[in-house]
C-alpha cells in the first residue's frame, strides 16, 4: 500500500491542471445520460457480481427471483453487469453465442423490471492465469513469470507474472507477434453486435479498473489506455451506434481522488450532445481500501478524499464531455461508520447528478443481503427516496431525511417525453407522496413510483410523505 501511496503522489503532481473543456450547456453545467425519451437517468443499483469471475460458465450467482427481490426491496434502475473476456473469446477469434445469450437472459430479467444494464468487461489482476479474472488464457503472456496469491489481492497487480502479462497486452514489452489488443477489442464489438438492439442495455463499461503494468501515469492513461478505448469506441461504433461508451481511468490514485491523464475520446457518432462517452471511475479512499471504517481520525481523511475525488472527478468529465456514473464504490458494511459514509456518498452523487453502482450484490459483508440473503444494515440505506428519470434538463434533486422531503427541480425540455418519475419506498411513504409545486400524473403503489407531470418551464415539486 505503501508503494501505491507514493505512485499516486507521483500522479497528483503530473496529472493535468487546467478547467479543460467549457461546461455542458445544462442547467448544472453537466451532461445527463438519457433514456429513449430523452429523459435524464438518475441510474441507482448494484454491480453484479463478483461470483461471475470464478464461475466456469462466466454467469452471477443470481436468479430471476433474486432479480425481483432486489427491485422490490431496494428500487434498483441500473445494474453493472460483469462480464469476462476468458468467456466471450474462449479461443482466439472464436466467440462464444451460448455464453452471450445467457448474459442477453439475465439482461431479459433486469430490463423486464425498469433496469438499465451497463455490461461491463471486468477484470482484477488481469486473468486467472496469474491468479486474477477476465482474460483468457491463451491471452495472458508471462515470459514464464509468476505471480503469487497476496493479502490484500490489490498487491497482485505487482506481482511479477501479472506485471508482465499487463505489459504484453498493451505491447509495451517485447512480445510474440501477437496484438492482444486488437483481439480484446474485437471480443467487444462481438459483445455490442450482439445487444445493439437491445434497450435494456444502456452501454458498455470498456475495462475494469485498468492497470498499466509496468507503465503509469499519464504515460499510461494518455497512451496505450486511450488508444486501446479510441479503438474500442470506433469498433463498437460499426456495430452499435447508440449505446453509452463508459470509460474509466487507471483505478489507482483515481479511486483515491487524485487526477486522472485520461484525455478526450472522439465519439464517431458526434461533438458535443450527439456524443455518448460516459466516466465510470471508481470510488475507494485509500483508508477504505486499506479496510478502515468511516471514524476518527480517518473520517477526516476519507472526507478529504471524497472533496478531491469530487473535484477530479467533474474536472476530468468536463474534459471528456461526459456525464458521471459511479461505476463502483463499497464496503465492509460492518465497519464503523460504514452506513454514514454510504450515505454521505449517496449526497454527493445527488448534488453531482452522477449515477452509482454500489459494489456488490453478492450476498454477504458487503452487500444489501448477508450470506443467508437475510437484509444487512445497509439495504434500508440504500433503499431510499430519488427521482430515477427526469423530464427534462435536472437542476438538482434532493433527498432530506430529517424533513421527509424529496425536492426536485427541472426545466421542461422540447422533445422529451413522458413524465418525471420519483420511487418513494414504503419504509419513508407508507402511503404514498404528496406533491407541493408540481402535478402527480400516475402513483403505481407496486413500484412504488410516482409520476409528475412536465412540461414547458421549470418545474420545482416537494415531495412529502401523505398523512
Ligand atoms: O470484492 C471482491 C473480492 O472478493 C475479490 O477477491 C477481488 C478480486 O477479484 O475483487 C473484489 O472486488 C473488486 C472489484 O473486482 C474491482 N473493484 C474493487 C472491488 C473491491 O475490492
């Protein structure tokens, strides 16, 4: 950790400065991810799943049921679905259709229930061929190198063999002839041929927490990273033209709050709106990282953590003209202080208009359910009011506990259909909601969602809990 530490010292003091880009021509100077109709998605839920990593069929632990219960019980809208390179591209340039209709099945049970599924190509340690997930094994060069299980599993990334397979990968390093890059972004496009049609899908999460190997940095994130997704984007572009592109950045420092080289991507689509690049970064302050609560003197460092991760974070997707999804953030759901901290970083994706994927839906200390699917102390917090589709361009929403009220507020768009919806779980609206300042166009009591209606103008409504 110590050494990870002081790479990410390094970045912060070469990272780049400078506002970047002008910002979104939007009432909060920020792009919004849209649905269909044009609303703004205000995209809440889970990733699924870690157990996708070690299962030899590649699919979560879940079932349809296990589905339902968590619309039901948390009012998810957006899953993170985890992918596995070994599974789409078993043998070079041989892609697997059994293994990509039974993701498209699990997509079917999540978009059934109002779910936008981001697929996201996951890895950790780059493969389990020096003890990691994601690519295959055909794909993993080691020079005959080893890496060695370690505690935490983040220190693997230094280990030698996952090293060398990193710096095979994105040719930095002598190698066999072979352009593994240009197989993985051939297995991406196979993914996106195959959902391009499919509206429950709303992008693609390009790389998990990518790592540079040997190189770092900007060297890294503004060289082989960027080209590596410039060359994702137009390949997906040939086959898909209207999905979201999530990018991340290299995950260490990033994840800690310090800058990002990332530099603008070209969306073939287009500049400016027509473009759809998204930012995914990840949220883990070091002290988290490192297994620490949210108490004492660490509070005060992670609260410092979450001020600049904030601040790079808007820079960074200022510079992409991209909106901002949470793309992970979690933790030991036991630790002190660990459901203040979820809840302060619910806040701050509200006051960012950024979307989240809370890291994990596998049951256990992490995650809504424990190992007995038994609910832990955070699903109550995580199950609360927010707006999940806005009619319009968002000023701000709001949800305050201590008032009972969910307030939000947007100006009317031309071409934007359908109306505002709002999800007021049971626990705070037992009997539904009262809207002060706007009109209630439908309240559906089995999703527990309420309609406002939009229109031209700004629209300010205060929802409160009836009597
Ligand atoms: O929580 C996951 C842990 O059980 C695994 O051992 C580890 C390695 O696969 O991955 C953890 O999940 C990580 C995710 O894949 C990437 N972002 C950070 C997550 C928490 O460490």
């Amino acid at each position: 950790a110590v050494v990870l530490a002081v790479a990410a010292a390094l970045l912060v003091a070469v990272g780049p400065r400078g506002a970047g880009a002008a910002p979104a021509d939007t009432a909060s100077g920020h792009r919004w991810i849209t649905d269909r109709q044009g609303r703004a998605l205000v995209l809440r839920g889970l990733s699924t799943a870690s157990s996708t990593k070690g299962a030899p069929d590649g699919m979560p632990w879940i079932e349809e049921k296990d589905v339902a219960r968590e619309r039901r019980e948390l009012g998810t809208n957006f899953v993170r679905f985890l992918l596995q390179w070994r599974k789409v591209e078993p043998s070079p340039g041989t892609y697997d259709r059994t293994y990509l209709r039974q993701v498209a099945e699990r997509v079917r049970w999540y978009g059934k229930r109002g779910h936008h599924v981001l697929l996201d190509m996951h890895q950790d340690l780059y493969g389990p061929r020096v003890g990691g997930n994601g690519a295959p094994a055909w794909a993993t060069g080691t020079d005959g190198l080893t890496s060695a299980p370690t505690d935490p599993w983040e220190l693997g990334y230094v280990e030698p063999g996952t090293v060398r397979a990193f710096d095979r990968f994105w040719g930095t390093v002598e190698g066999d002839g072979r352009d593994l890059r240009k197989h993985y972004v051939g297995a991406l496009r196979e993914v996106a041929r195959h959902f391009a049609a499919d509206d429950a899908v709303i992008g693609y999460d390009l790389m998990n927490e990518p790592w540079g190997g040997s190189v770092q940095g900007p060297a890294f994130e503004s060289g082989p990273l960027a080209r590596l997704y410039q060359d994702a984007i137009d390949a997906i572009r040939t086959v898909d033209r209207d999905h979201w592109l999530f990018v991340e950045p290299s995950a260490i420092g990033s994840n800690w709050g310090f800058a990002t080289g990332l530099p603008r991507l070209d969306d073939p689509r287009g500049d400016g709106d027509a473009a759809r690049i998204a930012y995914a970064p990840h949220l883990y302050p070091l002290p988290m990282d490192l297994g620490g609560g949210y108490t004492g003197s660490t509070k005060a460092q992670v609260d410092r953590s979450l001020r600049a991760w904030r601040d790079q974070t808007e820079k960074t997707a200022r510079r992409l003209g991209a909106p901002v999804v949470i793309g992970e953030f979690g933790l030991d759901v036991g630790l002190p202080g660990a459901m203040e901290y979820v809840e302060k970083v619910q806040r701050m994706a509200d006051d960012m208009g950024a979307g989240f994927a809370y890291w994990s839906n596998d049951p256990g200390t992490w995650a809504p359910w424990d190992a007995k699917l038994r609910p832990t102390r955070l699903l109550p917090v995580l199950d609360r009011p927010a707006p999940l589709a806005v009619a319009g361009d968002p000023v701000a929403y709001r949800w305050d506990a201590k008032r009972k009220a969910l307030t939000v507020s947007w100006r009317g768009t031309e071409g934007v259909r359908g109306g505002t919806e709002v999800r007021l779980p049971a626990r705070h609206f037992p009997r539904g909601g009262r809207a002060q300042g706007g009109e209630a166009a439908s309240w559906d009591p089995k999703s527990r969602i309420l309609t406002l209606t939009s229109g031209p103008g700004t629209h300010s409504v205060r929802i409160t809990p009836h009597a």
